[in-house]
C-alpha cells in the first residue's frame, strides 16, 4: 500500500519539490513529479536546471524516448502511465489517477487557502480508504 506523507504550508512548492527530488536521487529513487499545469512544469523543468550547482538532477518529461532510463520525470497527466512506481510528488490539486502503483507518494501544499483547501480534501480522500498517512508542517525560512 502507498505511503503518503503530507508537507503542509510550503512557502515555495517548486524549491520544496526540487529539495525532495534531490533527497531521493541521494537515496538513488527514482521520481515522478505531477505538476499542476503546463505552466508550472515549465517552472519546475528550469528549477531542476538551476537548483543547485552541486547536484545534477537529471530530468525529462514523462513521453520523452528517454523517460525509462532517466531518474526524475515530469508530467502534468493526472492518468499518467510511467516506468518509475517507486517516489511519486503531487503538486496538483487532485489525487493522481494512479497513485496506488507508487511505493511512496509526497503531496505538497503551500500555505495558500485554496491549496490549503484541496490538500484537506485530498487528505480525507486517502484516509477513507485507509491509505497510511504522515503529516509534516514545513518551517517557513
């Protein structure tokens, strides 16, 4: 059954999922990261990119030919159908379709009141079927 951990009030959801993406790839994980929109992907392409200058974070949308042998993928597909089932980031405000095929899933949610809003309705969601859930509140810096 997927583990699904909750960091609540993140100040900036595309550093924080960068900053989780490189604790996994630390771990040698492999991650799918589910962006909210085209846009947001876009943001989050450029801030793998830029994110460190010590840490290499190889990353290619999900459809790419190479998706299979890179590490971190990205997509904005709610059906996804991905290679990697191990590390799964929502940045969305829905469940992802397939959520259950990942070992581990992160949700993401800033302090914004309407992310805030559809993070308590994704949390409800998972419990009423039992999924096991953590809770983590990020420290604003």
């Amino acid at each position: 059954m997927t583990r699904i951990d909750f960091h609540s009030n993140v100040p900036d959801k595309i550093a924080y999922a960068c900053r989780l993406a490189r604790k996994a790839r630390k771990a040698d994980f492999q991650v799918v990261i589910l962006a909210r929109d085209r846009a947001q992907l876009a943001a989050l392409d450029e801030a793998l990119w830029t994110f460190s200058e010590h840490d290499f974070l190889p990353h290619v949308a999900m459809d790419d030919p190479l998706a299979a042998q890179t590490p971190i993928l990205l997509t904005t597909e709610q059906a996804m159908e991905s290679p990697h089932h191990q590390i799964l980031i929502n940045l969305s405000d829905t469940p992802p379709e397939h959520f259950a095929r990942f070992e581990r899933m992160f949700e993401v949610v800033s302090s914004d009141d309407a992310d805030k809003s559809s993070g308590r309705e994704r949390y409800a969601y998972y419990k009423q079927r039992g999924y096991p859930l953590t809770h983590f509140v990020a420290e604003h810096s």
